[in-house]
C-alpha cells in the first residue's frame, strides 16, 4: 500500500522543487522588462528638454533648414553670451523680475496658508466645509478668466509695484491649492501630539511652530514646490498688467525673439534652457523632501 503513495508523492515533490528554479528565471525576465519601460518612460519625456538643448546651440541657418537637421552642424556655444545682450529682451531683467515674483507669492502663500491649513486641520467651526468648498472653489478661476478684471484693478500700478500685483495674484490663485494639501498633513498628526504640548506649557502658536510644523515639513515642500512652479511660469496676468519690457517676466518677454521679419528661435531655445535651470536646482536640493510628501499620504 506504500508503494503507490511513494510513486505518487514524487512528481509532487519535484514539482514543489522546481517552483524556486521556475521564480528565479522569471525574475530577470520581469526585472529587465520593467527597466525597459521605465527608460522608455524617461526617454519620452526627456526628448523635448534635449530637443530644446540641441537646438538652442544650433546656429541660424540650422535652425532655418527645411526639413530640419535634429543635430547641429556646429556647435555654436555662444548662443548663451549673446542673449544675455540681445536688443529686444532683457534676459537679466526678465530673469531677475520672474524669482522676485516667483519667491514672494512663494513666501506670501506660506505665510498665509500655514495658520490656515493648521486651524481648520484642528478645529471643527461651523461652516467649515462650506469655507473647504469655496476655497477649492477658488481652483477653478484662472488668469485668463478674470484678465479684464485684474486690469482694471491693478492697471493704475506702476513701475516695480506691479511685481507686487503679480505677487499677490498668483498668491492668491494657488492658495487654494496649498490649503488643502497642508491641511490634509496636518490632519495626518495625532491631536495627542498639540494637547501634550499645551500641557506643558506652550501656546497654540508655539506648538504649530516648534511642534507640527517638524511633522509635516513633506507636505509644506510639496506646496511650496508646487506654488513656486506655478508662477514661475504665470502668462495670463503678467501678459495683461506689465507693459514695459525691462519689467516683464520671461514668460512674457520670451515671445520677442519671434519679429516680425526675424524670428531668433535659437535664442528663444537658449533662453529657455536659461530659465529651467533654477528650477532644476531647486529640485535637486529638494527631492529627497518632495518624494516624502508626494508619498507619504498613500503610506498613512
């Protein structure tokens, strides 16, 4: 009666051995697939920065070949000292007015958004919801929207003030934003936390300050990204309110390259490669913060 047993619990046995030997040859198999699609991934939307980098060292007649060469005949380098002193944009100008804009909605939204965010994460008021609702609501008006608007409110501001104008336009359009997603990481850290501060003497601010705000710093990098992003690259409001050139952002003043009869596409290229490299700074110093707070929600 043994043998039959025996016979039948080999094949079992070889099978349930053979199963690791099976894993570990699918393994490779599944690594290299998922690195494949992922260069694939990477190299799609590396294609338009380095298609931009080739062609903002390309000279003019490559630009103005039909059809276009994708690679330049010859390296012409000096594309990025010359439109430091091109005629019709200031590069430095433009670049200095698009970082003061760009950081003081940046600081304004913070400053507002962080008590914000604090109070309605730990207190239950009435018309709370509502209040959430119509601060989301505030994310559907654009710009561009309220373009005659913003004129005619802000169009009497001269000279460098109407960098504070833009500050304050694109604090408000993405304060919304910043709102809702500190908010959420507040609410993230247990009111145990607060209430143990209290009780050891410190205040409500103190405790935001010297308590929540080290809990929650993934979430304020990630709205500070966001925010400063947005206005670095704002059209609509500064296109309608600042009308000198030596005051206009990059985003405005870009477009200048393109005359009438000649069109400079290879300094417009350059330029743009100028204008993406604080950001691309910003985020190596950040990335380690800004990967925490895009992935901590999903953790919690």
């Amino acid at each position: 009666m043994s043998t039959p047993l025996t016979k039948h619990s080999e094949p079992a046995k070889a099978s349930s051995e053979a199963t690791p030997a099976t894993r570990r040859k699918r393994r490779p198999a599944g690594m290299v697939m998922t690195l494949v699609g992922a260069l694939l991934i990477v190299l799609f939307f590396l294609f338009p920065y380095a298609l931009m980098f080739v062609t903002s060292v390309k000279t003019r007649g490559d630009v103005r070949k039909i059809p276009p060469d994708y690679l330049p005949s010859k390296l012409e380098l000096s594309n990025y000292l010359t439109v430091w002193s091109f005629p019709a944009v200031n590069v430095g100008k433009s670049l200095l007015a698009t970082a003061v804009i760009a950081i003081g909605a940046t600081l304004l939204v913070l400053l507002v958004a962080t008590p914000a965010a604090y109070y309605v994460a730990r207190f239950r008021f009435p018309g709370r919801m509502p209040f959430l609702f119509l601060v989301l609501c505030t994310q559907m008006l654009q710009p561009t929207v309220l373009a005659v608007g913003l004129y005619q409110e802000f169009s009497s501001w001269q000279g460098q003030v109407v960098w504070v104008a833009l500050i304050l336009i694109n604090g408000a359009f993405n304060l919304s934003f910043a709102i809702w997603i500190m908010q959420a990481f507040f609410s993230s850290v247990p009111k145990e936390v607060d209430e143990a501060a209290l009780m050891d003497g410190l205040g409500r601010l103190q405790t935001m300050f010297k308590i929540s705000l080290p809990l929650v710093w993934p979430g304020i990098v990630t709205a500070v990204v966001f925010v400063f992003i947005n206005t670095w690259n704002e059209y609509a409001a500064a296109f309608v309110l600042v009308q000198k050139p030596e005051l206009q952002p990059l985003t405005v003043a870009m477009p200048r390259f393109l005359g009438l009869y000649v069109r400079e596409w290879q300094y417009m290229f350059t330029t743009s490669v100028i204008a993406i490299v604080p950001v691309i700074i910003m985020f190596a110093l950040i990335e380690k913060r800004l990967i925490g707070g895009l992935t901590s929600g999903s953790i919690k």
